[in-house]
C-alpha cells in the first residue's frame, strides 16, 4: 500500500523559504552559460543516450527551482541535446511531492524527473516503488560525482550555504568564527531568524550544537538578539543600521543589497549546512532515456555551471562561474535536526 507522509513542522516551508531567498540571486543575471552558435556535438559517454532520447524527443520535469534559475538551465540542455525538448513544470513548497506522488499513484503521467528540497521524499518514492536508487540508472556522470551528495534515489544538485550577513559599518571586524559572535561587540546586536519552521535553518543550530554543544547555543541566547521572521526583511533593516548581523543568511539575501551598495557582506563560517535541492528519476517515467539523459546531464560540470551559476554552490568542484560546497559544509539530517529540535529552541530561549 501506498504510503505518502511530509513530516511537520518543516515541510511546508522549507523549499518556499529557499524559493524567496534565491530569488534576489538572480539580481544583475546569471551567467551566460547557454552559450550562442551552433551546438557543441555530443560526444563520449552521453552520446548513445543522447541517441535514444531523440527518440523520445521530450523530458518531463518537476522542480523548485526560482524562474529565473529555470530560464538559464533550460536553454543550456536544449542547446547541447538539440531535439530533446525540456518541459518544465515548476512546483514550489511540498507542491512537487504531492502532485508527482498524487499522479504516480492514480497512474497518471507525471515527470520523468523531480527535483525538490524536501529531502526525505526520496526515500518515501523508493519505498512505494517510485523511484529507486541512481545506480540502477546507469548514468555515465554518477560514478564522478561526490559520494556525500548521492543518497540512494537522490542527487543534490544544487546547495545554497548558509551565511551570516553583517553590517560592514558598524561591524569593526568581520566574523571568522562562530565563536566571535558570541563577541561582545555583537550583544543585542544580531538578529536571529526563527528556525522553527525552517529545515535548513534549524539545521545549522544542530550543526553548532554537534561542533561545540549545547552550550554554544545558551551563550548565544546569554549575549542577547532580536528574534525576525525572515532575512530578507532583516537585512534590510541591517543595511540601515539597526543591528550588526544577521543569522542564519544565504549569500542570495546580501546580493541584492550589496548591488545596491548598501553596506552589508557575507560571513563565510565554518561548519555550515545549507538549502539542499535533490534530483531523482521516476521509476515510471515516460521518457526514461530522456530522463536518463537530463539527470546524467544535470550532474556533468557543464549541468553544474547552468545550475548553479550566480544562484548557488555545486557539489562539483571546478565548475566555472560556481561556488564549490567546500569541506566545510555539513549535509542536512533531516531525522536528527528534527529529533534535536526542542533542545535548540530551548537553549535559544525561542520556546
């Protein structure tokens, strides 16, 4: 029997919280990555695949990805697989699960490739019989890409660290610890976002926590914030002024604003996790060469770069124009973040 479960309380926010942060990263554009002129012929060990797709002539796919970061991914696969056209349907918040799951099971066509940041639905897919693990797909890219970011049905395909954003007026000395934040320079003068509702930024409090215990987290309290409810409105205020920083950020969150000059930057703190977007492969794909194709694709450097090119990190290292998720990063855990729960909001005085 088919089961379908989206866990609270971070489900429903997750992905549409990242959707509005990301959003701003496409101020100024991203990077020309579709490339002009004729098509590069395709060559190595994607060609036969290519082959087989052009039969197919279409892939299906479902994801979470912001519009701006869709029109710079679309054009770059369509000019390398002329013939094989990517239709996208995009799903924000626990829109894709429901509806691909919804469909799966109604025996309706559906995507032939989903991408999500609800990080656990790939192993609800696997076990209804939806998907299945990446290996069983033979994807020529798979065996190159980080192990750390291949789980079982899922690629993550796309990270968005988290950061702390500072004034960079008022700050005399930019962070480069968690532990300066426990600074007295910055007493009452951060802004903590609520994490109650959001996966990744509960994540990093659990990330902290696991790096210097829990004690870190009631220092933290001890030293005085203002609790907000979302960074970007945050940082807003921050630019002008009122307050030194604020946590946790994305490097999107400050793009904007530094476009504009106002004077805030990004803090690069080591460890972190991030906003994880993962890719699988429906078991029932209507077009299972060109879902082979796109997936192989989108884990290839040149994927990588118009994924994640002016939006957000790659696994990758050495894709051009990208950040790379350096040793630093952290994968989110999901069971454990939600497990360690009510101790983090506790020792942040936040319940």
């Amino acid at each position: 029997m088919a089961t379908t479960r989206f866990r609270a309380p971070f489900a429903v926010i997750s992905v549409a919280a990242a959707g509005v942060l990301l959003a701003s990263c496409s101020v100024g554009g991203g990077a020309d990555v579709a490339g002009g002129g004729e098509p590069a012929e395709v060559d190595g060990p994607l060609a036969e695949m290519y082959e087989a797709a052009k039969e197919e002539g279409v892939v299906v796919w479902y994801t979470s990805f912001i519009p701006d970061n869709i029109e710079q991914i679309e054009p770059a696969f369509e000019e390398q697989f002329p013939g094989v056209d990517l239709q996208v349907l995009r799903l924000g918040g626990t829109e894709g699960p429901i509806r691909f799951s919804s469909e799966v099971k109604s025996g309706a066509s559906s995507a032939d490739v989903l991408t999500t940041s609800e990080i656990d639905f790939g192993d609800e897919a696997k076990e209804n019989g939806w998907t299945d693990d990446l290996s069983t797909f033979d994807l020529p890219t798979l065996a190159d890409y980080p192990e750390d970011f291949v789980r079982g049905p899922l690629a993550v395909t796309q990270v968005a660290p988290i950061r702390v954003t500072y004034n960079t007026e008022l700050v005399e000395t930019p962070p480069t610890s968690w532990e300066d934040l426990l600074d007295p320079e910055y007493a009452d003068q951060l802004m903590l976002v609520d994490p109650s509702a959001i996966l990744p930024w509960m994540g990093q409090y659990y990330v902290l926590k696991e790096e210097f215990g829990i004690e870190y987290l009631e220092q933290l309290a001890d030293n005085g914030y203002r609790l907000v409810d979302s960074a970007v409105p945050a940082s807003q205020s921050l630019s002008a002024g009122e307050g030194k920083g604020v946590f946790p950020s994305l490097d999107s969150v400050a793009n904007p604003l530094i476009a504009e000059g106002a004077p805030v930057e990004n803090a690069v703190l080591a460890p972190y996790t991030g906003v994880e977007n993962s890719s699988m492969i429906s078991s029932s794909a209507d077009h299972p060469e060109a879902a082979r194709l796109f997936t192989s694709w989108l884990l290839s450097p040149e994927g990588q770069s118009a994924v994640n090119s002016g939006f957000a990190a790659s696994p990758l290292d050495d894709v051009p124009d990208t950040e790379t998720v350096d040793e630093g990063y952290v994968p989110l855990d999901a069971e454990a973040v939600a497990g360690a729960r009510d101790e983090i909001l506790g020792a942040l005085g936040m319940q």
